[in-house]
C-alpha cells in the first residue's frame, strides 16, 4: 500500500480535490503528519469520518518496520528497517555538535558498483519512492520526539544513488523542506552524488539550494575508473564543467567527498593533483576515514599519513576537513548491516 508521505503539498491537494475535499484539507493533513506526528488516520479528529475511511483505504503511514537497532559507545545508531515489498534498508543517525544528522537511504541496493563501498555488494533492485525516504525520517524523528530532540540536518549518503532516483529525491526534500512538513532548512539538506553529469547539470538549473556532496576519491580519471566505474561514463573534465555551471549558477559552496585508502589514493603527490584540480572553484574536501569491508582489500590511511594529506591540500590553497569516524563499533560503513542480514537470510 502507498504510503501517504509520499505526496508533496502539490499532490496531497490533488488526491483530496479527487475525493470531493477542499484544498485546506491538505494543510490539515500534513499537520498531523509533520507536527503532531500521528501514525494513524483516526487521530486526525478534525477531519470528516468519511475522509478518514478513504485515506484508509487508499494509503498507510509509516512505511518502514524496524528490523534491528545497533548503537555505538558514540551513540551513532544504525537502523536496519523492511519496507512493505520485504525489502531491507538502512538508515543512519549521527550526533554531531552541529545538531542530529540522518543518513537516507535512497534506493535498495545500488548499481555504481564503486569497488570500495559494502553497498554495491548488492545490486539495485529499485528506487525508494519519496514517501519511503520521509518515512526514514520520521521514524528517527518519532524516537527523538521522546528526548524533545530534533533531527537537524538530512544527508542522502545512504545506500543508492541519488541522481539514479531523482524525481523521487527531489520530491522527499520537498516534503521534509516545506513549512508544513517538517521544515528543515535547505541549507541543511545535502545531496551526495558519485558524480552522474546530466543530472548535476538539471541539478543546477533547477537552482535547488540543498548542498551538493560529490564524491570524487581519486584527483585524475585513471585513478578514479579503478574506484568508482562511473567514471568512464562521465570523465573527469565533464563532471568538472558540471560543477563549475552549479557552483557559478548558484552561487553554493561544494563539497568534495575524498575517501582515504591506504597506499591506493593518499600520497602527497595525490594531494597535490587533487588541489591542482580544484583550486579556485567555491568548495571544499571532505576527507573521510575508510570504514573497511571485509570483501574488499582496501585498508584505511593512518593518521599520520591522513594528517599529512590534509597539510598538502591546505598548503597548496585548498580547505578541507578531516571527519573523524562514527559508529566504529558497529557495522556502520554503507550497506554493511544490509549485506550482513542479506546473506544470513540466503544463508538459513
Ligand atoms: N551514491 C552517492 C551516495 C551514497 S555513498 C555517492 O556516491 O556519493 C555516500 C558516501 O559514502 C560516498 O562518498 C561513498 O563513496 C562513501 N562510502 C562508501 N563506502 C564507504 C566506506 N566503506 N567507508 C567510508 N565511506 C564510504
């Protein structure tokens, strides 16, 4: 059954005008669904007994189920939810001193096969719908509602691609963006891509003004086709142009998203390359430790030699962060917990 958060303001009106209702009704609607968080129809006691019957009838609410909570001493908690067709996802809370931030999953598996990520162990099987997205939200929110807490910040980091999905992505920021939703800023919304050039580029001219994350990993073509084989559709010098159009067109700050792998990517001489190709643009490198997976052979860089990383990229003009790592104590890399529960279910 549909979920009934999968209907941005537009929509929700439509479905009602459908239904012989007046258009005040959505704002009703989503009161309830966003402010006072209800999880059943009945409870919106301001709407007719008859309208309650169909939205029964035509939808659900919550359209996650949990399967499995794991918490680390940091109290990063990683959610393993089913969704209704029995598929499994993972959504992540992260406490920063910037606020709460959840990690969206937007699709179930992934088809970008990035050599180094847990998440593309298992391929797509399909897209989330928006609904799906804001129902990983609201469940976290649902929780924290009981310590008078908030989530503050979204981060689509989760297993997928977002721009593989992106009428269904730009859909869920809507709703979680809106006034009536749930009204968490733009400015605290952020995209990740692994760099898919048409959709940056309608991304941009969209003039959408949620953050762009790009997740780059390697400062030259050669290097980043061994990592993440989207790079042989889209080369280097296009997803550049794409980024300077989106940078120039509105006037955001990007983020470059820099995984350190030990002996493959964090050289001083990687370093060097990566700020020759970046400097001047308005962004930033987010250097982030590898979370290893068993599966693969990559190791995470050492401090020292990420420390020196960072250096060589703030030496030559380029800022960047070092992140330091949430949630090493449980299964907390991209798809990590999925694939775990995937293979012991194939296993029994
Ligand atoms: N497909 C999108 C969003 C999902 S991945 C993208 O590629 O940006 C979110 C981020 O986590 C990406 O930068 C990805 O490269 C990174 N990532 C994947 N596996 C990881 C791991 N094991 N350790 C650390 N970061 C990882």
């Amino acid at each position: 059954m549909q979920t009934i958060y999968d209907l941005n303001m537009k929509q929700m009106e439509e479905m009602l005008a459908s239904l012989g209702q007046k258009s005040y009704r959505a704002k009703q609607l989503y009161s309830w669904l966003y402010r006072k968080r209800v999880l059943t129809f009945e409870e919106m006691t301001d709407l007719p007994a008859a309208l309650i019957a169909q939205l029964r009838q035509n939808y659900c609410i919550m359209p996650v189920e949990l399967i499995e909570k794991q918490v680390a001493k940091d109290l990063t908690a990683k959610y393993l939810f089913r969704l209704q067709d029995g598929s499994t996802i993972e959504t992540v809370l992260m406490h920063f001193n910037f606020g709460k931030s959840v990690c969206v999953t937007s699709q179930v598996g992934c088809n970008m096969a990035c050599t180094f990520c847990a998440s593309g162990l298992l391929k797509k099987q399909r897209d989330l719908t928006a609904g799906e997205m804001t129902g990983q939200i609201m469940f976290v929110q649902k929780e924290l509602d009981s310590q008078n807490a908030r989530v503050d910040n979204i981060v689509v980091m989760g297993t997928g691609e977002p721009f593989d999905n992106y009428d269904h992505v730009m859909d869920f920021c809507k709703v979680v963006n809106s006034d009536h939703g749930l009204a968490i800023g733009a400015r605290h919304i952020t995209i990740s891509t692994c760099g898919i050039v048409p959709k940056i580029r309608q991304f941009a001219e969209e003039h959408y003004q949620y953050n762009l994350a790009v997740s780059l990993h390697a400062p030259n073509d050669e290097m980043r086709r061994k990592l993440m084989p989207v790079a042989k559709a889209y080369p280097m010098d296009e997803l550049m142009g794409a980024l300077k159009k989106y940078s120039e067109e509105n006037h955001r700050r990007l983020t470059f998203e820099y995984i350190l792998l030990k002996g493959v990517n964090d050289s001083s001489a990687c370093a060097v390359e990566l700020a020759d190709l970046i400097r001047g643009m308005n962004a930033y490198v987010n250097l982030i430790p590898y979370n290893e997976v068993d599966e693969n052979g990559y190791r995470t860089t050492d401090e020292k030699s990420a420390l020196r990383f960072y250096d060589v990229l703030m030496k030559h003009g380029v800022k960047a962060t070092l992140r330091t790592k949430h949630g090493d104590d449980i299964d907390a890399a991209c798809g990590q917990l999925r694939a775990k529960h995937e293979r012991n279910k194939t296993a029994s």
